[in-house]
C-alpha cells in the first residue's frame, strides 16, 4: 500500500487504495477494540492481574522463584533457607550435595531422615494452587481467639468423612503437635493430690514420648510405670489412680490396640487413618488425640488436636495449652485449615487414594 | 471521515480523505505497536504477570479480596474467619456489631481487649508488600531443622541494631511464644534432685505466668515461693537453690529491675524495646527472653526466644522444647523472619519511629 504512488495513480487506483486504506482503518479499529479495550475484559483482565494484585504480588514471586530451584529431586531451596549470593540456595538431603543436590555421598548410610514422611510431598505439589497460604503482615495480630471456629468445624468435617471419629457432642483441643497433647492430657487426667500421684502406663513398646514427657516434666501428681501389661499383673488397679497411653493402631505392627486397664485413657490415634489400616467404624472413645503430621504428612506443621467428651477434661486441657504458650500460632491454623480443605476434597478420595496409587 | 462520499467528490478531496485514512492507519499501527505488542513490555508485562503467576495467584486473590472488606475499623474479616453465604465476614472488636461493625452497642464496657498490641496493625498494613508471606502445600514438611538458622540470624542483627543484648558466643533458642520459655528455662535451671527443689521467686508485682506455670507442673525439681524481697528477709540463700525471674524493664512502671538474690536468673526482657524504655546499654545477662508479641505486636504469633551464654542449660532448653513439642511450626518461623526483616530495614528507623510519630 505504501507503493501507491498519488501522482502517477490513476482515478480508481486512487480508489482502490482509499478503500484498501479504509478496511485497514476498520480492521485496526476492531483490533484495538478487542484486543485492547474489548468487551471480552482481555484488557480488563490484565490490567485487574496486575492491579488487583497489591500487596501480595511480591511474596507470591518470590515464592513462586524459590519453588522453581531445581533441586535433583534430592533436596530443596526454602524461602527462609540458606542464602548464598543473595539467592536461596538447595538444602540437600541425607547423603546428597552439590549446588543442586545432585551428587551422591560415596558410602553414606541411608534412612537419616527416617520418621519424616516426605514422602507427601507429591501430592501437595500437585494441589499446589489449592494448599497455598498467602498470609498478611497483620492477619490475627491478637492473642484472641485461641482457636479457630473453622479449623474446629472442619476438623468435625474431616472425621466425619473418614470415619475414624465421632466428634458429635465432643470438644476439641489443638495443640502444638500431638505431642504437646500428650502432656497435656495427662495433666488433665492425673491426680490434683501429690500425696497419691497417678501411675502412667502404656503397653510395650511403647512411643519415646510418653515416657520421656512424663520425666522431664518430673511431675507430683503423676509417674511414669512403665509396661502396662507387666504392672497389672503385679498390682490390682481398685483404689489406684492409672493413665493409660493406647497406642491405636499400634506402630510398627498396625494392631488395633484396646486398653489393658481400663482406668483413665489416652486413645493415641495419630496413625488412625485408611492409609495407615482400614478403618472399622468410627472411634468412640473418652479421649482421643489425633495428628496432622501423620495424616497429612506436614511434620514441620507442629498440630495435633484431642477430642474430649468430659467437659471438665477439656477445659483442663484447654487451660494447659493457655498457660504452657498461649495457644497455637494463628498461622499455623489458618494453614491447617487449608490443607485439610484440600485433604477433605471430593470426599477425601484424591487425598486417601494417592496412598495407593504411589 | 465516513461523511466523505467517493461519488461527488473532487480529486483533491479524494486525496485528502486518502491522507487522513493513511495517517489513522499510521496512528493505529503506533498504537497498536506501543500498547499492545510494543516494545516497552506493556503486554509481557501483563502476560507475564499472569503466566509468572501459577499456584500462588489463587491464594493470594483470596488474601487480597478478605483484606479488604471493610470493618469499619472496629473488626477484620480473614481467610480463616466466619463465614456467611460463603464469604468471609466481619468479625468485630468488643463493643462493635452489625455487618461492618459499626454499630457501637450501647452501654459496652471498654478494654475488653486489653493486652493486645493491635495498634501496630497500622504499621503492618503500611509495609503490606514487605511482610505478606506466600507458604506453599509443601514448605519444610519435614520435623527437622528444628530451628531456622536464617531466623537465629535475623535475631542477632535486630539486637544489634537496637542494642538491647548482646548475643555474641550466645546460643538462642526459640519458643512457642515467650511463655513456654519461661517453664522451659525453670526446667533447665532447676534442681534435677526431688529431694531439694529450687525456690522459684519473683518481685511483686510479678507477671502471672511466674506462678501459675509453676503451679501448673506441679513439679518436684521446683516451687514457686512468691515475692524475691519478702523471701530474702526470711531466709538466707548460703546453700539454697534458687530461680529468680527479673522482669525489667517491669510492666507497668518501667523501672529497669535488678536480681535481688543474685543467684540463678531470668531476665524477662519482653519490654526491652525503645518503644518501651531508653535503652542504656546492651543487657549481657546470662539467661534473656524476649517475645516477638511486645517488639512487633504479633501477639497471635506465638514466638519468644531465649538468649543463653552456658551451653549446659541452653541443651536443656533445647530438650525441652523439643520433647514438649516438637519445636516451632515452620509457617510460624518463615512468617517471623520476614516481619523481622521489615523491622530491621533502614537500621530500624521506620519501625522504632513509628510508635513515636503515633
């Protein structure tokens, strides 16, 4: 067009020009129309991309960035990790090196990260967009309230679909792990009187912790005796004040533990869950203590939560867990809260299948 | 333009006409270039907002959109919040209600709320962009490293910059809150033998937790034995064991308190910011708390630390925590790390100020 010469052009050249002039005016309208300012909202659409994100847009490229280092498969780089250059750099696991993790340590003795159950991490890589927190600088800066009504709720949500627990007419009690839990149930359960303190018991063998918890705490109102097994054969349990750990199902052996004294008990149900054994019918127990590190493989998460029906019990536990740390990070809950959404999802099945299918 | 009618015009208005559709052509192609295609990056830029953006754009959408919803300033809708019709909602301070909490209910007591720093909330939100946090599904789904070394780092620059304590050839140790560092580090300086329990002490008026964590362990390596100055008269401390905590600066008068036994001590320096008091000088104390809830106001963070010179009680401590609970959630660190990073920005100055120019 631009060889359309108005001097040597004769009259319906001219003509011809104009129009071919005019349909790329009418075209470049339509263009600019919508593509650019269109009915069709492109224009809305990024330019809301960029000016609905504020605030949250810088966080959310840096995180995308430090997600994005390739780490072999045998490490990862971490927002709040090793900084080299400026950059977060891998944090390699167990046995393996290098500025990407990919070199293997001649001669190292594997299963250094055993108890870790990284073995998620797949699965919430895949619901990446799902599971993701984006959390502000001032989100629930007040002490109040200890524990989200939410997270309860879909706690119940979470049981109900599994059918693991009944939680109707229960309380429920978060804790920082399970394992905070542990101690604190106990306090709730032994005796107030130092003149008789309650005897704790767990069948052999038994997790580290209730021993463990019961020693450093070196309490007058409760002891640790060991085998629960080995101690009612040598004591009658009338007039004895006993706290009994169940480990259910037990660990490594999956059995399906029931109390052996039946006193006071502590249903542990941190492995409760299809992926660990099948599930039978929903628990009905006292007091039962569940833990988001072995459902959803989030150790580094520390949550846990007991499901009391006494309401003196609960209000016992409740006060521990104020007193001990003033409640649980509230963004941990909310992050809680999001991962269980994700985990309840569809009825559960994406999250309990993929057990299987890997 | 479109008035110009090819049949009954002049060749020169012909011409004319042809020049101004050329030169529209020319324009529209320009803006065409520019806006749409050009080479200042308006649409990589906006392309790349979107496409840079994967798993973390839903997240943060959803944080931006609770983020604003107006509470009239007298509450604060969040992610984790109630929920109505399936949005979150407002939830009020004490003494508002309504939809957007502005209705101020007649006759309310005040001070339902005291003890939370929210008025730092206005800080957090000016400095949004630098303190929000994206956490993926699978951030450090592992227990260990129990505590973040770029965290430690952060805490020993901020001391630096304030100037409030040394921390050189110190080791630190972070807790759920400061309050679980206060029972941990009694447990670490306590008497391991029952038959001779350390006196744990404290000048009136002291911080609550002194006595009724005491109370609540109920153990056999301690016992709180009330006022520090009242106990002295009555005894002698030649042969006894005790654990003194010194709050200083104290709450509410300000004064920079001094260990009056002079045996072992906890220096609670929650309130050990310029905020608070003059800072004289860097505290070089054995054994110091801080909490993150009085620097920053993040009371629903629960995140303290300990600043120990002997490695003997900071092992203890540290098997304390980690036996009580597992450590600190690792949403909990990275969201502390990067809110110490914004108080320590420009040698602290807009932070510290702040609480001058309110």
């Amino acid at each position: 067009m631009r060889k359309c010469t108005m001097n040597k052009m004769k009259k319906h050249y001219l003509g011809i020009c104009f129009l071919i002039s005019i349909a790329i005016n009418i075209i470049s309208s339509i263009y600019i129309y919508y593509a650019v300012d269109g009915p069709w909202g492109e224009k809305n659409r990024e330019i809301n991309c960029q000016s609905s994100l504020t605030w949250s847009l810088k966080a959310a490229e840096e995180a995308e960035a430090v997600a994005a280092i390739s780490c072999s498969g045998h490490g990862r780089a971490f927002l709040d990790g090793s900084i080299s250059g400026g950059q977060p750099v891998c944090e390699c696991y167990s046995c393996y090196g290098g500025t990407d993790c990919s070199e293997l340590s001649p001669g190292c003795a594997a299963n250094a990260d055993s108890g870790d159950p990284l073995y998620l991490e797949p699965f919430w890589m895949q619901n990446a967009a799902d599971t993701a927190v984006v959390i502000s600088g001032w989100h629930r800066m007040s002490y109040h309230p200890i524990m989200s009504t939410e997270l309860d709720k879909y706690i119940r949500k979470l049981h109900s679909i599994v059918g693991n627990a009944i939680t109707q007419d229960r309380h429920i009690v978060f804790g920082v792990g399970s394992s905070q839990l542990l101690s604190a149930v106990v306090y709730a359960l032994s005796s107030t009187t130092s003149s008789s303190p309650s005897s704790v018991l767990a069948s052999i063998p038994f997790y580290y912790l209730y021993k463990d918890q019961t020693v450093l705490f070196n309490s007058k109102n409760f002891r640790f005796e060991g085998d629960a097994k080995l101690w009612q054969s040598n004591n009658s349990i009338n007039n004895k004040d006993v706290v009994e750990f169940v480990t259910s199902p037990n660990n490594p052996d999956g059995e399906l533990r029931k109390s052996v004294l039946r006193g006071k008990t502590i249903y542990d149900h941190a492995n409760f869950w299809p992926q660990f054994t099948p599930i039978p019918g929903p628990s009905d127990q006292d007091l039962m203590i569940f833990s988001l590190a072995k459902l959803t493989g989030h150790a580094g998460i520390r949550f846990g939560w007991a499901i009391i029906k006494d309401k003196d019990v609960y209000e016992k536990v409740l006060k521990y867990i104020c007193l001990a740390n003033g409640g649980i990070s509230k963004d941990t809950q909310l992050r809680v809260l999001k991962v269980l959404k994700v985990a309840i999802k569809e009825g559960g099945k994406p999250f309990l299948n993929f057990h299987i299918t890997k």
